[in-house]
C-alpha cells in the first residue's frame, strides 16, 4: 500500500509548469461552459421570462444525464468510432461529442420558455447528454494523460479552465442579455464549443488510452466494459462510505448554488451587476482557490485538504443568509461571493484530486463517470426541491439551512480518513 508523498512548495509549484496543463486548461473550459446552461444562467433565463421559482427548481431534473455517466462510460470506454477513430479513441469521442453540444446550445436559444416550457425542457436535456457525455472523455483523457504526481495540478488546472468556461457561460451570458436576445447569447456560446472542437482535433491521443486488439463476443465486451470496473472499485476499504461521501460533501453548495441566480435577481441585481460580481469576481477567487486547492493537495495530501475546504464551503453560506438581510448591497454580495467561490476553489481542487486518484486507469472513464455520476445526483435530484424550499422559507433561513446540508459529507470523511490512516488515496489491499 503506497503512502502520499508531500513535495515541497517548489516541487509542488513545478507540475503545473508542463504542456500537458494547457490541454487540461482546455478541455476544462469546454466542460465548464455548457454546466450553467443547467444551472445558474438557465435559472436567471427562466427568472428573467417570469417563471415561478417552484417550476425552475423542477429545472435541476434537466442536470439528470450528469447523473448516468457511468451508463455512458463503458461504451465510451470501449467503442471506437468509424472512420474519425483513426485520430485516437479520446480523440474522436471528443470532437463528436463537442459538435454535438455546440448545435444543442444553439438550438436551446430558439426555443421560447414562455409560450413552450416543453421544448425548452427538452432541447437542455438533449444538450445536458452531450456536455455529460464530454466530461467523462475529458475526465478519462486527464487521469490518462497526466503522472500521478501531477494529479493534484491537473484538479487544480481543470478547475482554472472550469471556472473560465463558466465565466463566458455566466457572466458574459448575463451581461450579453442586457443588450441582445438570448439567441444570440446561446449562439456565441455554441460558437465558443465550435472553437474548442478544432482544438481537440491537434491534442494527442494519451498512451493509455484503451485500445482494442480483437474481436470480442458480447458477453466479454460488458465483462471488459462494465463488470470490471464496478468489480475492481468494489474491491476498495469502505466502498459504500466512499459513495455516499462523494453524494453528500458539496451537497450544500449545491443546493444553494441552484437557487443563487435567482435570489440575487429578486434582491433587485441587474444582470450586469450579477455578472460582474458572482462571475468576475467569484471566478478570479475560485480560480486562487483552485489553484490553492492543487498546491495544498501536494504539500500537505488530500485528507486535510478536503476538511478544510469542507468546512469553509459550509460557513461561508451563512455569508448569503447576511446578504439576504442587508438586501441589494452590493459590497456584501461581492463579499459572500467571494468567500464562497475561494473556499469552493480549495475544496473542489480537492474532491477532483481525490475522485482521479480512485480510478484504476485500466478503466479510467467508467469508473470516473460512476463518481461523478453521484456528485451529480446530489446537484440535480436532490437538489430539485430547492425552488419549492426557498418559496415556503424566506431567503435568510434558507442559506443557513444550506449550512447543516454539508455536515453528513464531512461526517463521512472523517469516517474514510480512519479506514485510510495512511492516506486517502491509498490503494486498496
């Protein structure tokens, strides 16, 4: 059993410094943008149109493709595609997969919610499969890629490339609504995808990548695809408690994140004022966070990391339940904001580096997707019910009640860290 190593701040500070991160940086920007589009700038677009808050909590089941990638994965995994496959089997995937979410984006901006919720709800769904579908390659392609001592880097990069995707997503979408249609936000957006598809197409394929040498029955095909992974993730100390830490510990970000849009448009915030200080501002300290979050990972190992991201993502929620009190102020929003997104920045450097460091690179994306797949549960059907909660309680004791959601998954870490005295990402006997 290996034991985490700690670098030193210039041993730690030196893994970003590779060619590999820029392609990271990329392909996290490509999975960042099309996430809001299921949260945040869906909820203020609904807002914004006059929808009610109980039908735009209802909006979170869109999100639910996120939570079946490990039904996707193993064909993911395992199938190579026709005549495009030859530029590599993550290539591939990659590229079609991005000019499928590209045209989806683009028709989500010519539906109209108002006259036709039906087709709206339905156009996100169908755009939600292929930004899923792209995490689990971008995932895999990352863990494969990437040596085990730049894990922590590569959490933290992708987190930079995350953020700057959700940015354009957000803040340049919020802002762009104040002067254009909506069908031309979705359409720079879908644009945006467009670009990082061409630069998939000059990535190179990791030497880990899977590879299929043969013919294979069915049977071995879903043994291969689908059995062996679960198998080999069962095989771990607390397999259970793992899952149910994964569902729970942003569980109260979450949450709260889904209604945020929409408490800030209903203290009276414009679109350009929410633009600029939840995506600007909170995007610079997420950003210092995730950066943070990558080197603390490598000094001092994920365990501590996690707790203490943990515990600030927690109490900085309280931090909105003022900003409800104090009204449209915005110093306080850019306060709560900023909080919020550093100690977020720190804590989901630290959950990516941990989720990479479970997988067995035999089967990267499947096992990838299932954990994912989990954290995602917690931000679409759990999360559901977060329209209906902030119209039965008023906005103060709904951001305090966000607080209390996060301390089952801080319970459940400190439950891991005593099955894994020698380290999170211990692998298993």
């Amino acid at each position: 059993m290996s034991v985490e190593r700690q670098l030193s701040w210039r041993e730690a500070s030196t893994v970003y410094m590779t060619p590999r991160q820029l392609t990271i940086l990329v392909m996290g920007f490509a999975s960042g943008l099309p996430l809001l589009l299921t949260l945040s700038t869906l909820t203020y677009w609904l807002a914004t149109v006059g929808v009610d808050k109980t039908t735009i909590g209802l909006f979170a089941l869109v999100g639910i493709p996120y939570n079946y990638k490990f039904a996707l994965a193993p064909l993911i995994d395992q199938i190579r595609l026709p005549i495009i496959g030859r530029f590599g089997r993550r290539k591939s995937w990659l590229f079609v997969l991005q000019l499928g979410l590209a045209a989806a984006i683009f028709a989500m901006g010519q539906t109209d919610p108002v006259n036709n919720l039906t087709a709206t709800a339905i156009v996100t769904l169908i755009m939600a499969v292929f930004a899923a579908s792209q995490d689990i390659v971008v995932d895999a392609y990352r863990i494969e890629i990437l040596g085990a001592e730049e894990q922590g880097a590569g959490a933290g990069t992708t987190q930079v490339g995350y953020r700057l995707g959700m940015l354009l997503a957000g803040a340049g979408a919020f802002a762009m609504a104040d002067f254009l249609p909506w069908s031309t936000v979705f359409a720079v957006l879908a644009a945006a995808i467009l670009l990082c598809a061409l630069f998939t197409l000059f990535v190179r394929e990791p030497a880990r990548a899977p590879r299929s040498t043969r013919r294979r029955s069915f049977r071995e095909w879903l043994d291969e695809a689908v059995i062996q992974p679960f198998g080999d993730f069962m095989t771990r100390r607390g397999w259970v408690v793992i899952l149910l830490f994964i569902l729970f510990y942003k569980f109260g970000d979450a949450f709260g994140g889904f209604m945020a849009s929409v408490f800030y448009q209903e203290l009276g915030f414009t679109g350009t004022e929410i633009g600029a200080i939840s995506k600007v501002y909170g995007l610079i300290a997420t950003l210092v966070g995730g950066v943070l979050g990558g080197l603390i990972v490598a000094r001092f190992g994920v365990f501590k990391t996690l707790l203490v991201g943990g515990i600030l993502q927690a109490i900085t929620n309280l931090l909105f339940s003022v900003l409800a009190l104090m009204g449209n102020d915005l110093l306080w929003l850019g306060i709560a904001i900023t909080a919020d997104n550093l100690a977020g920045g720190v804590a989901s450097a630290a959950f990516v580096a941990y989720l990479s460091s479970l997988c067995n690179v035999a089967y990267t994306a499947t096992q990838y997707a299932l954990l994912t797949s989990l954290m995602a549960f917690g931000r679409t059907v759990l999360s559901s019910g977060s329209g209906w909660l902030s119209d039965h309680l008023d906005w103060f004791t709904f951001w305090a009640s966000t607080t209390f959601m996060a301390v089952p998954g801080l319970l459940l870490l400190m439950w891991i860290a005593r099955l894994y005295p020698q380290g999170l990402t211990s692998r298993p006997r």
